[in-house]
C-alpha cells in the first residue's frame, strides 16, 4: 500500500519492514490478511509497529476492517444531444468487474475536479468503495493527485496530458494511432483532399487526434495530400458550417472527430443532394451505435473497451488487496472498422 | 494499529463517544454519514476512533446504520444494435438516490428471470445493498414475487403484466397512451393509411402499444383511416421488407414500435430516393438520441424518466425505512414530441 503521506519522522511500511528485519510485502499482508503470516512473523511486525507508533493511513485502514468489493465510478456529463461510448465502457467494466467479484458504483457528481474530489472525499471517509474508476482524464487534471495522495487504488481511463511524472495507474486508447489508421485507409482508396472536423484545440486529446491524422498524412508520403480543418465546437452547427467548407476546400474525404459528428456530417452531405457531396467519404470514432445503424455505416476507430476494462480490474484489484507494486501505465491500440461510408472511390 | 487480534478491551462505539467527549450518535453519524458532522468533531471522533484501535464489527454496524445506502440496478441486456432509454434511466435513478443520499450499484446478471434471481440472493445474503430495482417487466416476470417474498424493498419499471393480484410496487409509462397520442396526431396532420411496424405480439408491451394504436384510431373515428401491421423482430430487417409493405399498402405514415425502428424506417426510405415514399410520416418511441439527432428530427413518445424515478425512490426509501403502506402502483402518462418526420403533409 502506498502511503501517500512523507511527513519526516513519521514511521512508513517500510521503516517497520525495516525494523522487523522482512519485506514491505510482509507488512501489509500482517495488515491486510493477517492469516497469510506465521504467527512468529506476525508477532515480530506488529511489535514493530507499536515500537514505532506505525499508523497506515486511510485506506489501508479501510481494508484491515472491511472490504466492500464496491468500485466507484463517475458517469459524466450526460450529453442528451451525443452518443458517447462512457455507457457501453460502463457496461464493460461492470461486466469484467463481477469476475473479479466486484460491483461498480454510480457516481452522479457532477463536471469538475472539484465536485469530483467532494464525492471521492465522501466516499473514502465512509469507506464508502475499495475504489475509484475515472472514465477520462483532462488537461491539469487534479483528480488522480488526490486519489493517490489519499491512498484510494485508482486507475484512469485516459493518460496523464503534460503530466510525465504521474505516479498513478492508467490505461488509454492511442487516439492518434486510430487517426493515423484513418489516414492510411483513406489516402489508400484514393482520397488526397482530407478535411478534419471536431472542435478547436484542447492541448490534450483533441490535439492527439487531430495531430495523429496530420502525422499519419505526412509520413504516408502521399503527393498531393493535404489536410484541412473545420473547427465546430458543437456538431449541430455542421448543417450551416459544411457547405461553405465543402465549396471552398473541396475535401474528398472528411475525418470527424468522433461518431456523433460523422453521423451529422454524412446527415448534412446527404441533405444536399448533391452527387459529389454524396462521394465525399466519412469517418468517425468510437464505432459507436450510430456508426453502426446509419446508412451507409460509418467508418470509425472501435475502443477495445473489453481489454481496457481488464487491465483497469487487475491493476485496481492489485491495489486494493495491497500486492501492487508498480503503476499501470498502458497505451492501448485501437482497430480501424471499414463501413460503407469511406468505400473507395467510385464504387 | 491491532489488526486480527481480539483483546479483552476491545473498544466500543460508547467508548469512542466518551474518548471524543460526544453521544454515541455522533460516532454513528461519523462513521456512517459524515457530511451530517461539522469537520472538527469529524477530525475528533476519527482521533479517538484511531487511539482505541475501535473497529466497528459487521453486525453492529449494520444495526447502526441499519443501511448501506445502496441500490441495485440491473443494466440488462447489451443490444449494440439498439439505443434503449435503459442508459438514461439508469442515470435519472442515479441522480434523483443521490438525493435520497443513495447510490446505485450496476448488476450485470444475465437475461433470464433465474440468473437475476441468483443475483438477488447473493446480493442479499451478503446485505450488499438495501434494495433493488427493476428496470423493465415481462410477462410471466418471477422477479417480483421472489423479491416481495424475501422482504427486499423494491420497486419495478414496468406494471406486472396479467398479474392484477401482484403486490409489489411498480411505476409503469403508459405506452398504450402514447400510441393514442400518435394516432391523434397524425390524423390530425391528415395521414389516414397508417402502418404499425413493430415486433410480434407478446402479450405485454407490444401488445400495449399496437393496441394504443388501433384504439386511437377506432376512437377518433375519422372516415377511411386505416391501420396496416408490418411484424419486423429486427429492425435491421426493415430494408428488405419496408419497400413491398409501401407498394402494397401504401401507408402515408409509419408508426414505429421505438425510435430504432423509426430511424431505420427513415433511413430505408431516404434511400429510396423516391418522393413519395419521402412524404411518409415516421414516429418512434423514446424520444432517444436518435430520434434527436436524425434528420428530420424523428417525432416520437417521450418517457418522464425523471418523474418515474422520483416516484421509484420515493417509494424504495419508505420500503426500506420501514414506513411504507401501500405499494405503489403507478402509470404515468408519457408526452409526444413532434419533429419533422411527421410535420403535416405538403409542408
């Protein structure tokens, strides 16, 4: 159990394992599983323990007297107007979860780091959950820092942006990679004129999906590729922005930041009818519902949500029974589904 | 810091009160609801609950607090082929136990009346949670009855089908009405040769629905309105069976069974690329993204989500309070939402 606290002359796991002549392991397991220790071990770590005055903290304290098998988990801003993969990741990891023999919590609080942190608080001083899920993780997020300095196990679906040094656990999906395979896939069936649609710069994952389609263009190589970018902040507002963009750059392809603009875009092409507003090929990400359901399906970038909700479960199953040793720190792949909307050219 | 041993003087909650200089129902509240105890006294009774190493044990805890504030909620089955309002339900109930200071735990036991009733058996031998809810009823549903018969308080989405001696609570969306809702409308936007495309019979919802349909129509009693049934168990079916039901029937309007069937119906349509099957109304059921993000927007029968789940936790928190009398049995009246998809004819 990692100890979030370093205050000098304060006794640590270690400085009992340390006194008591075994390793940090042993420690925890006298704290944690009592049964797992000979009794001579037992007896020499808990005089340790007293000799030093050793208090673990918070959570491990939580677990010496009881394990909820809860996990918590955040279930975001409800966005009436998108479709989003958090409730298919939810079900996910509730499935995963139960074969591990846990249950995920849900937690409503709302949008900030701040009525986050409230809720973790909460839930940590009633020993509310063993743990915290976080479905997705921002610039200058405070959100992981607290969990950890609070001892609470945690992993985070989504990397730590700009912040190299973070010692806690996370799993991510390499969104560049699946705009690098979009590139590809498009430059391959013939496209040159890509046009990125989503919403302006963020410094954090929009910039990796936007800069993973510009990264995949340049090293494809292709003469006369380019890429040009529609900014829209809200998906509804393509009906009166793709016109002029279509007119003016004349894309051949347009790569959406996510589903729910692809579904909006091929919607606005659609409306037009126009035989070469009709060629223009779509893609999304997420391979969501709408994805799947539209006509012609749309092309996206399919989250492996299943292995993502694995690793999470072991890593925070690690924690909470104390045996973890190193953070999780997993960039994950994701796969490119080809639909309809992207066939090559002229088919 | 005493963990596995059993001493003597084990402390007590009446021992920490006196430590802290506070009642024993201050300790309860520290240890049990937190947010009710000024951060002082919190900071105090945890000092004192660390000093005399007092554990609180599972019974008496469980007589303390009589709760764990949680509520099962089985997510159902993961239809990737279908948006369901069963994600937006979930998180109306998660909003509105907040406010009860509950909190919902996801249950992913399987399909069938025996796995969730497994499900109900662990969860509560283990007391893991204080309640359950159920979010949708079948005919022959046994899940009732054995929650009813094992004292677990409970309220199901959905009425008890063919079962006017069930005694359990149920708030239902009356769909049937919401169907009469569509048949008005459309009449009234001069449509008179609707199709019904849904699912079979069953004895239950379909049933309600179709039957909402046609006595809407019966009851308007407009001159030469019709109503045709085209059977589709997949909506994904539709592309192949909607084009001979229009030649034959010529519907100037499809009532769908949900908003997927409605979103394909439009979609089939669309494709035709045939004025007059362009002019045929369409309406769903759920007001769901989709129906929202379709182009047109998708007229369709919205569910007072947030009205049932206040009523749900209403009724749950007295049930397990132990103050409730009557169980509760409720229909609500659902609201149609008109979009595009059904704007009057020639418009």
């Amino acid at each position: 159990m990692r100890a979030g606290r370093t205050t000098a002359g304060r006794a640590t796991l270690h400085s009992v394992a340390a006194a008591a002549g075994v390793s940090h392991q042993t420690v925890s397991n006298v704290l944690n599983a009592p049964d797992r220790v000979r009794p001579e071990t037992r007896e020499r770590v808990l005089r340790a323990v007293d000799a030093l005055s050793y208090r673990p903290d918070e959570s491990a304290r939580s677990l010496v007297r009881r394990s909820t098998r809860l996990v918590s988990f955040n279930v975001g801003e409800d966005r009436p107007d998108r479709v989003s993969m958090l409730d298919d990741f939810a079900r996910a990891l509730a499935r995963v979860g139960e074969t591990h023999g846990y249950r995920l919590v849900l937690d409503v609080a709302g949008g900030t780091d701040d009525e986050q942190i409230t809720s973790f608080a909460d839930l940590t001083a009633r020993r509310a959950v063993d743990g915290v899920v976080i479905p997705s993780t921002h610039v200058g997020d405070r959100r992981p820092a607290w969990l950890t300095e609070h001892g609470v196990p945690m992993v985070a679906f989504g990397r730590p942006w700009h912040a190299p040094d973070a010692q806690h656990s996370w799993v991510d999906v390499d969104g560049g990679h699946g705009l690098r395979l979009v590139a590809e896939h498009l430059l391959a069936t013939g496209r040159r004129r890509l046009a990125y649609v989503g919403p302006p710069r963020d410094g954090g994952m929009e910039d990796d999906r936007l800069d993973g389609l510009l990264g995949g263009v340049a090293a494809a190589g292709v003469p006369g590729a380019t890429v040009s970018t529609l900014e829209v902040a809200d998906p509804s507002r393509l009906e009166s922005l793709l016109p002029a963009l279509l007119e003016e750059q004349r894309p051949d392809a347009l790569v959406c930041r996510d589903d729910t603009y692809a579904f909006e875009a091929r919607q606005v092409l659609s409306a037009l009818r126009d035989p070469a507003a009709a060629g223009v090929a779509v893609t999304g990400v997420d391979d969501s519902r709408l994805a799947r359901l539209a006509r012609p399906g749309i092309t996206s970038v399919a989250q492996p949500l299943d292995q993502v909700a694995a690793l999470i479960w072991t890593s925070l199953v690690a924690q909470i029974e104390g045996r973890t040793t190193e953070p999780l720190r997993r960039l994950i792949r994701p796969a490119l589904v080809e639909r309809a909307s992207s066939a090559p050219a002229g088919t």
